[in-house]
C-alpha cells in the first residue's frame, strides 16, 4: 500500500507539469512575460524547455525520496527479521538454562549474556533471570547445618552457580552493575566469592557458611538473617550497609571493613578480629562472646566514633588495647545520617557506660559450634575462629574492653573517615546525593509543609 500511494502520487504530479507545460505553450502571455524580451529567442521554446527542466528534477528528486523510502523499508524489515532472530535465540538460551546437562546448561548461560551484551532492552532481564536461577535452584538444597561431617566441609555451589555470579559481580564487568541483585533463601555455602562486587544487593535468609571472601563489595547491602559462619574475609568491604541478625560466628577478618555500616542483632562469635574496622559503625544487641581483637596501629582500623549498645563480651579479649577517640558505649542513639553523625562526635572523649564485664565464655555456644573443629582440612582455618584455643585451654582468662586510645575525635578525624566513606563508594561504583542536595531538599520539604499548614490549617 505504501509503494502504491508513492507512484500514484508521483504520476499525478508528473501528469499536473504536463498539463502546464502543455497549456503554457498554447498561451502567450505566459511564454511572452518570462521570454518575450529576450532577442533572437523563441518565447514558448524557451518556457517549455524550462519547464522540463523543472519537471526532470521534480522527477529526479521524487525518485531518491522513493528510493530512500525503499531503503528504509528494508532496513525496517531487517530489523524485524533480526529482533524475530534475538527472541527465537533467547527462547532456545531460556530452554537451554533448564536443562539437566551441565554443559548444556553452561551454553544457556553464556548465549543469555551474549544477547544482553549485544541488545540493551534484554540486559535487565537476563539480570533478573540469572538471580531468580540461583534462589530457585539453591532454594531446595538441604541446609549446612544438616549435612554431615565430613560432606559438610567439601560441599560447594554447582559450576553453573559459581559461573553466573562471576557474570554478573566480577569487578571488571560493568554491564549489570546498575542493577541490583536481590538474593532469597540461596544456599551458596562452601563457594568461592573473591574480587566480585556485590554492592547494592540485598541477602534475606541466605547461607554463605565455609566460603571465602577476599577482596569481595559488600557495601551498601541489606543483610538480614544471612549466616557467614566459618568463613575467610580479606580486605572485604560491609561499607554502609544495613545487618540484621545475622552469623559471622567463628570468622576470620583480617583488612575488613564496617565504616559507617549499621548491624543489629548479630553474631560474631568466636571470631578473630585483625585490622577490622567499625568506625562510625552502629552496633545494638551484638554478640562479641569468645572474640579475639588484635590492636591495630591504624586509624583506618579503628572503633573511632562508633556505637555500641547492648553488646555481649563474655569471653572476648582484646590484645594491645583498640582506638576508640569519640565512641561511645550504650550511651544513646545517634542521628540518622551519616555526615550529621560523624560530625556530631567531633569534640567528644570516648564516652563509655558500659558494663565492661570480665566474664567467661558461654559453654553453650562453645558446644553449638564445636563440631567445626571435626575440619578434616583444619590448617586453611586454624586462624579463623577461637574454638581451638578455648579447647585447649578452657580457663582462658577474658579482658573485656581496652581502650590504647579514649582521646578527643577531632576534625581530622571526621574528613579522614567521610573521605574514607566517600571513596569507597566512588570505587564500588556507587552514586549517591550530595550534602548539600540533601540539605535543600529537606530545606524545600519544610518550607513546603509550613506553607501547606498555613493555607490549609487542620
């Protein structure tokens, strides 16, 4: 229809030039007024050639366009053709994900990134795919505390688990970093998480126990009831996130960072402490029972403005005192956000209402976790936890808290730890508003609302 209406209306076009050139040459006044003064010339010669001049480039400009249009026909038609071709291959890569065959299986997998690597409107979706994949598949799977020794050691996520979460949080891949993984009731123990980002996620109800985590983003999470127990974390990153109720019992942390992260009702249990970082940290109803914190020579890794409320020590000890300069200890709840908070504590002492009990470990809990020394392979984790030396030495006398450094947080202090903040969010690839647009948009909510109250007054 639309090739037909183009050459019908170039017909009648081409008809209507006919139509005036013909009458034009029976008419003189036309020939005579744009020709009649020139000498030695045919008037209505003159005129008709000129207007089959006009008309041949009507005609020729008539038939690019037409041709244009064709062109774009076409193109319209290849892209029909190819978008046809993308959602027949993303259909065989979904019946290939589902398939039984590992191999199969990992083939569905790459050919699903492929299609978003080369077609925009498929990448959140094959995001989302991959992430409802790994809760469904995992979801089914027994549970790290009911399998038995010595499996419970040597289990591991499936190839095709360990290659989508490479896909998708490997720090040198930027395609699906704008979107956020939402993770439920996935049961990842035993796996292998270094150098991957996974900054703005959210972990509910997921099993992370006997895993390693070196170099590993976790800044800016939701973590709620998300069980690291026996697990390695290097320099990994818990930045400005939200943890709630959840296990890091009998963990090695060495490098590790909390700045600023807000964590409650959670577990850290016969954990080892070296170079651990909790500044501007809140902590409300944590467990530090059976701890060991080595001091840190560092003000990067430090307890320096932090809160903490209600915390359990019993057994905890603590080795050359840790940095504490404007903490405070079950003393109150402090402002909401981040900068306000820091700022809030320059010029202040350690402030500590505690009740810094020297009390023994919990035999209990000691009981609940021993099983974890039936290791088969203990030297990859004879630093992790301190169950081994409570076994072998059950008078273990605890310090409780040991300040090296309960001195006056300073400015310095402050713009070390928001530069500190800052970066690193910088670097996992995170944007977030400024002060100061924070500040006018609180600014224009209140002066909206004064207003509001004063035309429409309950």
């Amino acid at each position: 229809m639309k090739k037909r209406g183009d050459l019908v209306l170039l017909i009648g076009i081409v008809f209507i030039i006919l139509i005036i050139i013909l009458t034009s040459y029976y008419i003189h006044p036309w020939s005579d007024y744009f020709f009649g003064g020139v000498k030695d010339s045919n008037a209505k010669g003159e005129y008709l050639k000129t207007m089959l001049q006009v008309c041949g480039g009507v005609i020729v400009v008539l038939g690019a366009y037409h041709s244009l249009k064709i062109v774009d026909s076409m193109n319209d038609n290849n892209k029909l053709v190819e978008k046809g071709n993308i959602a027949e291959r993303f259909k065989d890569a979904i019946e290939m994900l589902d398939n039984s065959n590992s191999n199969i299986c990992l083939g569905g997998i790459y050919a699903l990134d492929n299609i978003a690597k080369d077609n925009e409107e498929y990448t959140e979706q094959v995001f989302n795919i991959f992430i409802a994949y790994i809760n469904t598949k995992t979801n089914d799977l027994s549970s790290w505390t009911e399998i038995a020794i010595p499996e419970k050691f040597q289990v591991s996520p499936t190839i095709e688990i360990q290659t989508i979460v490479k896909i998708l949080f490997s720090k040198d891949k930027t395609l699906y970093r704008n979107f956020s993984g939402d993770f439920k009731n996935a049961k990842l123990y035993g796996g292998d998480f270094n150098d991957l980002n996974f900054s703005n996620c959210s972990f509910t109800d997921v099993e992370f126990q006997n895993s390693s985590f070196k170099k590993t983003w976790f800044t800016k999470n939701k973590i709620v009831r998300t069980n690291f127990t026996y697990s390695t974390m290097t320099n990994t990153h818990f930045t400005s996130s939200r943890i709630h109720d959840s296990f890091f019992e009998c963990c090695g942390f060495t490098a590790t960072h909390f700045t600023a992260s807000r964590v409650f009702g959670t577990s850290f249990m016969f954990s080892m402490f070296g170079l651990v970082d909790f500044q501007a940290a809140l902590l409300g109803r944590c467990a530090f029972d059976g701890v060991r914190i080595d001091a840190s020579p560092f003000d990067d890794f430090s307890f320096n403005a932090a809160n903490m409320n209600g915390i359990s020590i019993k057994g905890m000890r603590i080795f050359g005192g840790i940095t504490a300069r404007g903490a405070k200890f079950d003393v109150g709840t402090p402002a909401s956000t981040f900068q306000s908070y820091v700022k809030s504590y320059i010029g202040t002492k350690l402030d500590f209402k505690a009740k810094n009990l020297i009390e023994n470990f919990p035999k209990e809990d000691y009981q609940r976790l021993e099983y974890l020394l039936e290791d088969p392979l203990p030297e990859s984790k004879r630093f992790n936890h301190t169950l081994r030396s409570f076994k072998s030495d059950i008078n273990i006398t605890p310090t409780g808290w040991i300040f090296a450094d309960s001195g006056v947080f300073t400015e310095d202090d402050c713009s070390r730890i928001i530069k500190k903040y800052d970066k690193t969010l910088k670097k996992h690839g995170i944007k977030e508003e400024s002060t100061n647009k924070k500040i006018w948009k609180r600014d224009i909510r209140r002066k909206y609302n004064k207003l509001k109250k004063k035309i429409f007054p309950e």
